[in-house]
C-alpha cells in the first residue's frame, strides 16, 4: 500500500493517497 512508502512521497501524492484509500474503504 502507498503509506508504506509515503515517507518517499511528496505531501500531495500522499494526501492523494489518503484519499485513495479513504475511498476504498468507503468512509
């Protein structure tokens, strides 16, 4: 999963990220 790695990514992609799995979840 992308947190894994967020430490290599920038803010943006990580919020992207967040939302991405937000999503997934369904919150």
């Amino acid at each position: 999963l992308c947190f894994l790695s967020r430490q290599k990514l920038s803010l943006l992609e990580t919020d992207l990220c967040i939302l991405s799995v937000r999503n997934s979840l369904g919150y």
